[in-house]
C-alpha cells in the first residue's frame, strides 16, 4: 500500500466516537458479547499509556515503547488525550482486508485520518444529555479532573458525518441493540 492511499479492504473500519461519559465502551461491550463467537466482528482493544479499568478493552503500554511503536510505523492511528496517549495498532488492517468488521473506540480527531487510511470507514456516534454524562463521569475512580472532559473541544456532527448517532440516554439494551443491528447491516 503506498503511503497516504486507502487501504484496499474487504471488510470495514467502524469507529466509535463520542464524548467522555457518553456509553461508548458499554455499547461497544454488550456488542461484543451479543456477537461473540461471529468471526466477521472483530473488536481489537485499544492501546493506552494508563491503566485500563474493566470497563474498557485496552492495553497498557509506557509512553517509551508506543512511541517507540509509532516511530516504526506501528500505528493506524494516534492521539492524545486527559493526560493520557493512546494508538490503535496498524495490524487491525489485516482484520478489515480479510473482510472483518472491526469496531474501536477513537477521538473524533482522527475520524479524517482513519478515512483517509482506510476507503470503507463507518463513524458511530454515542451521544447522551450532559447531565447523563456527568453522573457517569463522577462514578469513574480513575477520572481526577473528570469535569474537563464535559467541555473538551470536539469535531461538530456535520464534519464527523456519522452513519450512526446513538443517543444513550436511556436503557443501555436499546443503545446496544441498536448498534449490533447496524454492525450486522454491515457484514
């Protein structure tokens, strides 16, 4: 693949995006477990320079070795955020060109980079009403200055141009479902 073309996939790249506290990992949980055992589905986690929480699919890594992964040309994509940096590895493309669905947790800031590496890219947007999200906020141990994420700057809806918005306000079964029918639409 030459640089700066899009990937050939057979498959696609969903990207789940949405502010802190919005229920992206919990959606994105409940679809791995209602599609679990269905090969096509891939949800390869993250990797982060912080301990994850369990109610996350990430990996701890130092700042030294996924910069290290970076210089090498290891990651799809990168980004930093709260203090933290996180990357998604470039090996989730062998999933996409093998005809996966494959499904991350990302910042909208590399919503325009991802689509630019890979021609079939979905964006799903998890929304939900600010004071939803600051109950859901306050309830994390590992969130310190948890409230800064509630006026974080963010791409508007019209750039990320999502092929799905989730409003999570209510039952999480509705939210999921909602999403696993729009992962299936794709397979």
């Amino acid at each position: 693949m030459s640089a700066g073309a899009p990937a050939s996939a057979n498959g696609r790249l969903v990207l789940v995006v949405g502010p802190s506290g919005a229920g992206k990992d919990s959606i994105i949980n409940a679809a791995k477990t209602a599609l679990d055992g269905q090969a096509q589905f891939v949800f390869p986690p993250r990797l982060i320079t912080r301990e994850p929480d369990l109610s996350e699919a990430n990996i701890y890594i130092s700042l030294a070795d996924l910069e290290a992964m970076e210089r090498r040309g290891g990651c799809l994509l990168a980004w930093r955020a709260h203090g933290c940096h996180y990357a998604v590895p470039k090996s989730i493309l062998d999933d996409v060109n093998l005809g996966a669905v494959v499904i991350v947790n990302v910042s909208r800031s590399v919503v325009q980079e991802a689509r630019r590496l890979v021609a079939k890219t979905n964006v799903v947007l998890v929304t939900a009403d600010k004071d939803v999200r600051e109950r859901r906020i306050s309830t994390r141990a590992r969130e310190s200055a948890s409230f800064d994420r509630l006026a974080r700057e963010a791409p508007g809806v019209l750039e990320l141009n999502p092929s799905l918005t989730i409003e999570n306000n209510g039952a999480l079964d509705h939210a999921a479902n909602t999403f696993v029918a729009f992962l299936k639409s794709l397979a």
